[in-house]
C-alpha cells in the first residue's frame, strides 16, 4: 500500500489575506479557522501576480509569469505540445496519485465550446456552462447536470456586467436561489458526491477543490448575511489625497483603458454612497468569505468521516485579494498593493509534523512554492527548474517577488512593474508608458510596518538610500536567477520534459 499523504488543495478566489477569522475577528470562517488552528499560517504569502490567471498558471506550473507567458488575464496556453513544463496535477498523476479536480482551474482555457485537456485530473466536474472557454474534455460541466440552476444564476447576475465586477457587482443583493444553485453550491455537490463514493485504493488522491467566490458579485444566501451586524462594520479610511499619485497603479492606468475605466466607474459610485452602504458591501463580502467556509466545512467534515484525512496534507489559499474600497475607492485587484497582492496560506493535516501545528510563519513565502511543497509530500526529486522554496524545509528567500503588467484586454500593453517585498518593506519599479518604448524607470518604497496604507511614498527619500539599493539589488539578483532556470535551463539538452517546436 503507498503510504504516500492525500494531497487536499482547497483554493477560494479573490479572498483577501486578512479575510479569515484568525486575522480579522470580524470575519466567520470557522472551518479555515481550524485549518490554522492545525496547521502553519503563512502570515507574509504573496500572489507572483495580482490577477487571477497568470497567478493561477503560475501557481499550477511553478512558475512566473514572465516564465509561462501568461501575464494577463488575456493569456492562455492553447497548445498543450508547448507547455512550459507540467501543471501540478499530472505531476501527480504521474507520480501514482489518483487526481480528481471540482471546480475552477482558470489555467486551462481552450477555443469556446472545443473541450481542452484536463492537464493530469482523472475526474473533473465544473461549475460553467458547457459553451465557455473552460471546459474541459470528460468533465461535467453544471448546465449538464442543472441546466435550470445555472440559467438561474446567471439571470440573477445579469446586472454585474463582466466578471461580475461592476458596481452593482459589488453592491450586491441577497440572492433569492438554494444554495445548490449557485455555482459553488454545484461544485461542493459534486465533490461531496465523490468523497462520500470514494474508497481508498492502492493509490493516494489528489483532490482539487476551488471555488468562485468570494469574487464580487456579491449575491449571497440570507443565511449568511445574516450572521453579520452591519452596525459593526467598520468604514474604510481613506487616503489624504484625492487622484492617485505617481504609482505604479497610476502608470498603468495611463495606458490600460480598462484599468482605467474600471477604477473611475467604480469610484464615481462610491463617492454618492453613505457610509452604511459602503460598509453593506463590507458585510456581503465577509459574508461571501462565510458562504465559502460553509462549503469548505461541509467537505473537510465529509473527508474526515471517509478517513480520507488520516493521512493527508491540506493546502488552502487563495489566488489574490481584492482592494474592497481602499486607496481612493479602488476595488478588484490589478495593482500590487498590499489588499490585492497578498494571501491567505495555511499548510495543515495529519502529515505536518506535531511541533509545527497552530504555528504562523512569517518569511516571505509564495504561491510559486505550492508545486515544489507538494513535490517533496510525493517523494519527488527537487525539479531544478523552479525557483519555488519547499514550506516545510525551513528554507528562505530574502523576498518575495511579484509582476504586473496590466489588464490585459487593451490594445497597448504598459511596461511591468516589478514588486520586492520584506515584512517590513515594499519596492516597486516601474516604468510609465507602453511596454516596447524606453523611459525613466520610477520606484515606490513603503514602510510596511509604520504605514501599513502604502500612502507615503519613501523611493526618492534620500534617508531610505541604503534600503532601496538593497531591496533592488535583492530584486534583481532573484529575477535574474529565476528567469534563467525555466522553461529551458541550459543549452545543451536542459531539463524541460517538453521539447519545443
């Protein structure tokens, strides 16, 4: 019998770092709750980008950005020959695992309506309709299952617009649907319909389980809204200036048309709302946070009765958060701040060692250390390519690192910003205008322990000197390393499993 650990990867979307009850009280999240309460919080983890499907490529192949080639939420890999190395769960696969995936990946987009490869899961379910761009070949998709459910949903969101992110997106409403007709409500079905038929076999599994949410738009079941009081909500503090300054954010949004018109509709909104309507869309998102708990308990509990967890290593995380109002009015992410940026982590079960349970982490830690964390749980050898660090080898970088290059959607791309950030620093480098034409390169540096806001720009303060040269030295001696490791390391024959056309 392998005696290797069921790996449990449970992942939310667009769900802040501080949106857990063990990092905000406000928050009711008891089933994450106890995740920490038996495991490590990664009190300092980072998104390599603040966007959902470069950070979710990244996340999957171990890889940056800049290493895959998906920077944007525009990119995709649509040629499953020219892979820049293997997603995490075939690596599994490979390895004996049997793999099984309930709900978004957000790394696998194919030709709408055309299945594309379920990259190593050996049953996989979805919460889309069959016609999108998600769909992948075997998978049952939820217009399959409950044609009427997901035609209900997306009558009750029709006024959110795209992604479900304009302003009615965040304002919200109290949804009149069950819970199983939302699409997370599917997903958690199915893969509860699994756990429960699921009978330990030669091999260890592999269970993916991601959801939508807490992405705006807020529609949230009455059961949830109801467990908060909106009287002790608090209201965000806003910054003492009324544009943006020169950021990195501010350059973006002089090329990207639709970083652009996405903040200032946004903000126009909320500068008419009173203070107990902002703080409503507070509340729904919180509550957004529970609804997704709810589900997450419901299967934990399920996996716990199945003996699934006897010995297991569970990952929860999050792809990015989401600004929520902060920063003149900002919502979504698409900016490195630290809202958008940073996430939760927390590694927990039955396989950490004892001496490690209900501890909190600080180091620099990122979502491009998931794949080589979970490599070693399998009894893999390191794969030299990834610059990723195994979490549970006690090993540490002096950073972590981060890249944006805007939207994604608009015919001119703007130039990168980079982002090197410490528990107690943050540099940003960037440079305004579009991405093929040169110009001076600006900086960002902030006190992160003085001025949590990020609103006192300390780059061109001659007293910050010495740190801003040792944090962009830093910066670029591990993005030098990093990009010259993968997809290719090499230049005879390399470790690419992949050979390029």
């Amino acid at each position: 019998m392998d005696t290797r650990p069921n790996i449990i990867f449970i992942m939310t979307d667009q769900q802040r770092y501080d949106a857990v009850g063990k990092r905000n009280p406000n928050v009711i999240t008891p089933a994450i709750d106890r995740l920490i309460e038996e495991g490590v919080l990664f009190s300092e983890a980072t998104a390599p980008c603040p966007m959902c499907v470069p950070c979710r490529n990244s996340m999957m192949f171990g890889l940056y950005p800049s290493q895959t080639g998906v920077r944007t939420n525009s990119g995709c890999m649509l040629d499953e020959s020219r892979l820049p190395g293997i997603p995490l769960p075939q690596i599994l696969k490979d390895a004996g695992y049997f793999t099984a995936g309930f709900g978004k990946t957000h790394w696998n987009h194919t030709q709408k309506g055309v299945p594309g490869s379920r990259r190593g899961f050996d049953v996989r379910a979805e919460g889309q309709p069959r016609n999108s761009v998600l769909v992948e070949e075997g998978a049952v998709m939820m217009d399959d299952e409950d044609p009427d459910g997901l035609a209900a949903y997306f009558s009750e969101t029709r006024a959110f617009g795209s992604g479900e992110e304009n302003a009615l997106g965040y304002i919200g409403m109290t949804s009149a649907l069950d819970i199983e007709s939302h699409r997370d409500g599917f997903i958690s079905k199915k893969c509860l319909e699994f756990i429960k038929s699921y009978e330990k076999g030669e091999k260890p599994l592999f269970l993916y389980l991601s959801f939508i949410k807490p992405h705006a738009g807020f529609n949230i079941p009455k059961q949830f809204e109801d467990m908060y009081d909106i009287d002790a909500i608090p209201d965000l503090p806003q910054p003492p200036w009324d544009q943006e300054p020169d950021t990195h954010i501010r350059a973006q949004m002089d090329v990207c048309e639709s970083l652009h018109t996405r903040h200032y509709e946004l903000k126009e909104v909320w500068e008419k709302l009173s203070p107990v309507q902002r703080k409503k869309t507070t509340l729904r998102y919180w509550a957004n946070c529970t609804f997704m708990d709810y589900l997450i308990g419901q299967n934990l509990d399920a996996m716990r009765k199945n003996g699934i967890l006897d010995n297991a290593l569970i990952v929860f995380v999050s792809d990015h958060g989401d600004m929520m109002g902060e920063r003149d009015h900002r919502f979504s992410k698409y900016c490195l701040f630290e809202s958008s940026v940073r996430v939760p982590l927390v590694l927990s079960g039955s396989y950490l060692d004892k001496a490690l349970r209900g501890t909190r982490d600080e180091r620099p830690a990122s979502l491009i250390d998931i794949v080589p964390t979970l490599r070693n749980a399998a009894s893999l050898a390191p794969d030299p390519r990834l610059s990723g660090l195994d979490l549970l080898s006690g090993r540490m970088r002096t950073g972590a690192f981060s890249e944006f290059h805007g939207g994604g959607a608009d015919r001119n791309q703007p130039a990168p910003a980079w982002m090197w950030r410490t528990k107690e620093y943050k540099l940003i480098l960037y440079r305004e205008g579009p991405v093929f034409e040169d110009g001076e390169i600006k900086g960002e540096l902030y006190d992160l322990i003085n001025d949590p806001n990020e609103w006192t720009n300390l780059f061109y303060d001659e007293k910050y000197i010495k740190i801003r040269l040792k944090l962009t030295e830093e910066m670029l001696a591990h993005a030098a390393s990093a990009f010259a490791r993968a997809p290719m390391m090499g230049d005879y024959k390399g470790h690419s499993p992949i050979t390029p056309k």
